[in-house]
C-alpha cells in the first residue's frame, strides 16, 4: 500500500513538472519618456499572451521580461540599461528594443560579444557595422525612404528640394538627412538647402531657402504642424508649392495643439485648424513603415490587422509602432522556437555555426559563452518568413526586406476633414518603379497643375517688337526702292545720263543694297531656336560685309575710271572696259566671301554661340512664383576669330581710304556726269562713320542684344539708304531735268577758272562706249575753254583789228569743227574716234594763233 502511494505521488510530481514550462528571459530597452514608446509595454504584454497560449510555439518555455529599461536616447544610459537587465544569472536569449539610433548603434555594437540578437522595431536604426549580423530591423532601413523620395521626385520631374531637419538629442533626423542628400546627389538631384531648426529657434528666424518649392519635413510632428503654420502665414503651400511629410505621423498631427510643445517658439500666433487643414491639403506622405496587403487576412498570432489596430487604438497614437513592436515579439518567439526544433533534431548542417564554440543545449541552458547558440539563434531570426501585422516579414543579412513603399497625399474632403489617400507605390524591387494606383494620375493628384520644384526658368530673350516691326517696315521699304533703282537702270541704261555711269555695274549696287536690307531680317527675326541662332551667328558677317563690298566696290572702280581717263592722259593709254571694271568689283568681292566663308568653315574662326543673361531686362517671376533667368543668344568671338573679325574690317576700311584718295584725285574734273566726288564723299564720310560705329558695337556691345541691333541694324539701313540715294537719285533728278542728255557735257566751271587743259590722246577703235562718251565731255570742255578765252581777251587788242577777225574765224571753224565731230562720237566709236583726232589739231592751232594775236 504504502509503496502504490507513493508511485502514485512520484508520478503526480513527474506531470506537474512537465506541465510547468520553463522561463526564456529577453530584455527589451526603450525610451520611456518618448512620444513613440510609453504604451509598447501593452503591446507586447498583449503578443506574449498569444504566444505563449500557442501550443505550437516553446510548448516547453514561457517568454518573458522583467519590465522596460529606459534608454533615455542616448549612448550611457542604453549601455547602463543593458548592463543592468543582462546578468550572469538567468540568461537572457534576445533583446528588444532601441528604438532611438544612438541607443540601438551602441547596442548593436555590443550584443555579438554575449552572442545575443538585438530586434528592433522603430524607425532610425542603422543597419550593422560589423561583420557578425545580429541586429535585425522591423521597420526597413532608412535607404528605402531614399529610394522612395528619390522615386516620387523623378516621376515629377523634380530637380530640387530643401530638407528640413530638426537638431535634437536623438541623431535620427539628422542621419536621415545625410542618407538623403548623399543618395539624391548620385540621382543628380540639388538638395538646395538643409534647414536645421532648433527648439529655441524663432518661426520669424527661419528661412526656408531661396527658389525651392518642394519640401521635405525630417522634423517631429509638433514641429512640422507649427512649420506648416508658418506656411500658411507666408502662403507657401499648394498649388505652388508641395511639402513631403513621413508616413508615421498620427492622422491628427495637424490638429494637435500641445500647451507643451517646445519645439518651436510660435511668434507668430496659433493658426486655425481650417488654416492649417489648408496648409497641409496636397502634401505628399512618403509611408516607408511596412503594412499589410490585405487588413482582413489572418496573421500568425491568429488575428487580422483590422482588428489588431481596432483593438490597440486606444493604447497609442501610433498605431504602426504597436503592430511593429507586436511582429518583433513573433519575431523572437518563431527564431526561438526554430532553434529548438534544430537543437532537437541535432541537425545543424548548412547554418556556418558548426565549427563555432559550443553544445548543442536547450534554450533554458543557453549561456553568453556558447557561440554555437548565439549562432543558431542568428541564423533562425535570418530565416524568419511569416505573415504579421505590418504584413510580410523577411530578413535580409538583418534588414527588414521591403518590396514596396506607399505613396499618400493628404486631400481636404467636402466635409473639411484632411483624409489620407493612397495615389501611388513605389516598387524597391524594381529600381524603384513609381506607379500609380488605380484612377489615379498626375492630373487627379495635382489638378492644377503640377507644382515648379522652383528651378529658375530660363527664357530666351528675342527682339522686342518695338524694334522688329519698324525695322522690317523700313527694311522692306528700302528693298522696294532698290528695285525701283533697278528698273530705272533697265529701262533707261540707253540714255546718255545713265549710260555714262556704266549700268551693268549698277546691277552690284542694287544687289548689294537687297543684301543689306535683306539681312535684317535675318538679325531681328525673333526666333529663340538654337539652330536659328547658330545659323545667324555664322552668317551674319557674310550678308554684312559681302553685300557692303558689293555696294561700294561698284562705286570704287567708276571712281578709278574716271581718274583714269583725266590723270596724265598719252595718245598710247589702253581704254577700259567694263568687263575690266566687272572683273574688278567681282575680285573685291572675292576676297571679302573668302574672308567670311572661312570664317564659318574653319572650326577655329568660328565664333561660338554663347547663352548669357540679358544684362537688358531683369528677371521676372512665373504665375507660379518661379524666377525667370532671362538670357540671350551671343555670338562669341574668342582669339583666332576676334583677329580674323578685325581682318575683315581693316579690310573694308583700305577699300574707304582708296575711295578718299580717288574722290580727291578727281574732284578738279568739270563734268558733272562724271564728276561724283561730292556724292562719293558723302557717301564715303556717311558709311565710314557707320562702318567705325559698327566695329566698335560688334567688339564691346555684344552682350546687349537690344541696343546692338538697334545701332547695328540701324546703321546698316542708314548707310545703305544714304549709299543706293546718292548713287540714283542724282541721274533720276539729271533724266528728269535734261531727258535727251544735251546739257550733261557742260562744265561745272563756266566762269573760266582753272580748267584743265591736258591734251587728249588718240583713241583706239575698240574703246568702249563709255570712254567715248568721256572723251567726248573732254573735246566740249576744250571749247568752252576757247570761248572763254577769246571773251577774256579781245577787248585788249584794239588795235589790231586784222588779228582779231583770224581769231574770230578760227574760232568759229573750231566749233564747226567741234559740233561735226560730236554727232559722230554718239552714232559710231569708230568714226568718233577719227573726228577726234581730225578736230583736236584745229584746236591747238587756233589757240596758238589766238595767244600770238593776244601778244
């Protein structure tokens, strides 16, 4: 009897002591002070009774802790509370918490020399910086924020942004800040300015930075409410500007209106919640926090994450933070309880723990020395794949894997109240591919338009129209009258006025003349295209300086001629023709293209096309407040093509001085039909001072785009007008005035001063028709000279009346003489020149008779 009872006894003990499971101890550390982490004690007291009433989960072991270490966020006081929570006896086998970056790095500096895990579930905390991987992370690392801010400004086309980081005792705003600037620096994104802002700052003292309008706000809520407070008050917010908030802010942020927050010292007063409402209506809300895919769907711990967060919604504010904090407890239990099966099964191949130091124990033996647990342990929290409440959770070397971030935008409702709208995702798998949900668009997300990032606009200045449409006018008119003088030379080229100024180089003049005026067209067309501007920059000079030569080298050459005829006449000097003048006006011609073709050819004289800002007109603003960089178009000419530049008017400059050394050389000759030294005078003093104005313009004006094609073209419609007037309209005055011609071989002396007396030479046969029509100007000139010779005289020599009526008489022969020979100098050349000859010899002979009868 006594021996069944106590069998009976022994096995009663034997089944209480199973049915009793043995403690597993984990520390877990968190600020207890913070806004994130008061009520996380809740959360996990709430996974712990799920856990540990799973029958399928450490059936043999109770998970527990002995109450929060507070952390404080800083290094000594996380290391004091890990000191302190993790004696020699019992064991712990992980540790949750951290939260704060500083004390989570000196934590996960630390825990792989005990062998112990480090599982935490807030935000801000940096991936391992040691070989062994024993921090694993609920909330993904910060480089996914990154990736979806870097996403969310390339799809709109946002080069710039400004960060605004809040300074406190925690590092985590300011470590976000670093990680972003960097990644958007490799993405060419300008992080225009990173605003630090401290609790004692002024609202009044903070400046936002120049030219941006999009923002990001790395501050905590109560700091980003009073920021978008002050927004209001400065009207920086949607449509013209976007302000980007984390995803872990509560729903009621901007209502919140804490008679505690020092954040900011708000001098500006308190804004109302429609303001604010206001304010926040279109910002961007970048959700980096994990959540689950379906809120219906069963987790592990049995419940769905509706009724998750609609039971912990009273606990805290935060409600990703409980759903974080309760996976990191499932967490844990799932990696232990997997260690358990392998230390059971004894089958530990394929984890790299197995030539580490140490037994293959229960967890309840686990000890900081045995590197084999500690490894295994590792090696299962890596191998986690379940679904939670923040949705899938996976481990990659420790980092929470991601594979999509959510885009949401706070958009006013019709009853006033701010929701939050999911509009977007980004996909972290897939080079971080941004893409909208479903009925979303840019057009639904920003109806207005989508906001300026606030990079200054450049607007390519073209001529005013005020200078355009008069010039064209005046440009045009002087196209017209240069046909007019076209016409004028076609249809009388026959008449003596005309034919004296040799029509067929007219034709140059009048070419030369559409060139000009046709090329302010080309200057002033307001056309900002860039190919446009590289064609005038590169052709400008051609129409400009070839159609001047083509102008003026007419006129040079008739002035050459005609002191060619006059200077040092013999009876052996060749006639000119006009295909020698031709040729002459076709060489000048020549040498100024080649000039100007090599110009545009030669890589190296080619002048560049610049854009610079118009020094004329100031910068302006957008309808969306957006600086307007107002620019221009320069043609810049460096070394090689500055000189070659110069060349090409020192150039046109020797063709000026051989026309004022020709016009003096002839200004002595009396025939106004060919006398055009007062004319070319003018012509030369007018465009000489437009050719200077226009050297001096093209060298020191250039950047001033309005003012130089004001003067520039301006004088090349001056200088071509005076030149085309100068050249025709004294022959259309001369045709109108004297239509049969009889009058234009009169001298410009008739009172009887110096005339020049030269002998005129034999003239060949093959003479051209305007050489005969000079010669003949000269034979008239000699009897006007006769004429008035005889008048001077006569009256003297009273006395001898028989020498006076031989004078008188020869006199009359020699204009007898004289009229013969005119009549055939305008029928035929040839039979002019033998009437030439045949009445210059009466002419010598009287004169000297009539000075023999004088003395």
């Amino acid at each position: 009897m006594k021996k069944a009872t106590l069998l009976l006894w022994l096995t009663a003990a034997a089944v209480y002591v199973c049915a009793v499971k043995s403690p597993l101890h984990f520390t877990v550390i968190a600020p207890v002070e913070s806004e994130l982490t008061p009520t996380i004690a809740p959360v996990v007291d709430l996974a712990l009774e799920r856990i540990n009433s799973d029958v399928s989960i450490l059936s043999q072991h109770n998970l527990e802790h002995r109450g929060i270490q507070h952390s404080r966020c800083d290094r000594r006081s996380s290391l004091d509370a890990f000191f302190s929570e993790v004696p020699p006896e019992p064991v712990d086998v992980a540790v949750l918490g951290g939260t704060c970056s500083e004390a989570t790095v000196v934590l996960d500096e630390i825990v792989h020399y005990w062998n112990i895990s480090l599982v935490s579930y807030a935000p801000w905390t940096p991936a391992s910086t040691h070989d062994s991987v024993s921090h694993f992370q609920m909330y993904p690392p910060i480089e996914n924020l990154v990736h979806g801010l870097t996403s969310l400004l390339r799809h709109y086309g946002w080069e710039r942004i400004s960060i605004i980081t809040e300074e406190e005792e925690s590092s985590r705003f300011l470590q976000t800040e670093e990680a972003l600037t960097t990644e958007l620096a490799n993405q060419n994104i300008s992080v225009n300015m990173t605003t630090r802002i401290e609790r004692s700052m002024k609202l009044t003292d903070l400046d936002y930075g120049s030219d941006v309008h999009i923002f990001f706000l790395n501050v905590r809520p109560q700091t980003a409410r009073k920021l978008m407070c002050k927004a209001y008050t400065d009207g920086m917010h949607y449509p013209r500007y976007v302000w980007i908030t984390y995803g872990w802010y509560n729903d009621n942020w901007h209502r919140a209106q804490s008679s505690t927050d020092d954040a900011l010292e708000d001098v500006s007063g308190q804004c109302t919640e429609q303001q604010l409402s206001k304010a926040v209506n279109g910002a961007i809300i970048i959700q980096h926090y994990p959540t689950a895919s379906d809120e219906n769907a069963p987790t592990i711990s049995g419940i769905t994450p509706k009724e998750f967060h609609d039971g912990t919604a009273d606990l805290q504010e935060h409600t990703f933070l409980s759903a974080l904090a309760y996976d990191a407890m499932w967490v844990i239990a799932i990696a232990l309880n997997k260690t358990k099966n392998m230390v059971n099964n004894g089958d530990i191949s394929g984890t790299g723990c197995e030539e580490l130091e140490g037994d293959l124990v229960e967890l309840d033996e686990f000890s900081y020395r045995n590197a084999k647990m500690g490894c295994l342990i590792h090696y299962s929290l890596e191998k986690t794949d379940f679904r939670g409440i923040s949705g899938q959770v996976q481990f990659n070397n420790g980092s929470r894997i991601q594979s999509a971030l959510k885009i949401l935008q706070y958009k006013e409702s019709t009853s006033g109240h701010l929701d939050r709208i999911n509009i977007a995702s980004v996909n972290i798998n897939n080079d971080s591919e941004f893409s909208y949900v479903r009925d979303e668009s840019d057009d639904t997300v920003f109806p207005g338009g989508v906001p300026p990032d606030g990079t200054p606009v450049k607007a390519v200045n073209v001529q005013p129209l005020w200078l355009v449409i008069p010039y064209y006018t005046l440009s045009t008119f002087g196209i017209v009258f240069a046909l007019v003088c076209l016409l004028f030379n076609v249809v009388f080229r026959q008449r003596r006025i005309v034919r004296l100024t040799s029509p067929n180089l007219n034709y140059f003049i009048v070419a030369g003349a559409v060139f000009l005026y046709g090329s302010i067209y080309f200057r002033l067309a307001p056309s900002p295209n860039e190919i446009y501007q590289h064609a005038r920059c590169n052709l400008q000079a051609i129409l400009g300086f070839v159609g001047y030569v083509l102008c003026f080298a007419p006129v040079l050459v008739k002035m050459w001629r005609v002191y060619y005829i006059f200077h040092n006449p013999s009876p052996n000097k060749k006639a000119v023709k006009d295909w020698h003048l031709t040729a002459a006006v076709l060489g000048f011609v020549g040498i100024i293209l080649f000039m100007a073709i090599a110009s545009v050819a030669i890589p190296q004289l080619r002048p560049d096309l610049i854009l610079r800002p118009d020094e004329e007109r100031p910068e302006g603003k957008t309808d969306d407040g957006v600086t307007v960089n107002k620019c221009a178009w320069e043609c810049y000419n460096k070394a090689p093509p500055f000189i070659w530049l110069s060349l090409e008017f020192v150039y046109m400059a020797v063709l000026q001085v051989a026309a004022v050394v020709l016009a003096f050389k002839t200004r002595k000759v009396k025939i106004k039909a060919l006398n055009d030294s007062k004319a070319i005078t003018a012509i030369i003093y007018t465009t000489g001072i437009v050719l200077a104005g226009l050297a001096i313009i093209t060298f020191t004006l250039n950047s001033f785009i309005v003012v130089t094609e004001l003067l520039f073209s301006g004088g090349i419609i001056l200088a071509t007008t005076v030149f085309v007037s100068f050249v025709f309209i004294p022959k259309m005055r001369g045709l109108h005035s004297d239509p049969k011609g009889r009058s234009i071989f009169e001298s410009t002396n008739p009172t009887g001063s110096t005339i020049e007396t030269a002998r005129i030479g034999t003239i060949k046969s093959d003479d051209s028709q305007a050489t005969v029509e000079s010669l003949t100007a000269k034979i008239k000139e000699l009897e006007t000279e006769l004429s008035n010779f005889k008048v001077k005289f006569l009256p003297a020599e009273t006395t001898s009346g028989e020498s006076s009526e031989p004078l008188d008489q020869h006199s009359h022969k020699g204009e007898t003489t004289s009229r013969e020979s005119t009549q055939p100098l305008d029928q035929h050349s040839h039979k002019g020149e033998t009437t030439s000859r045949e009445s210059t010899q009466p002419l010598d002979q009287h004169s000297r008779k009539g000075e023999t009868t004088s003395r």
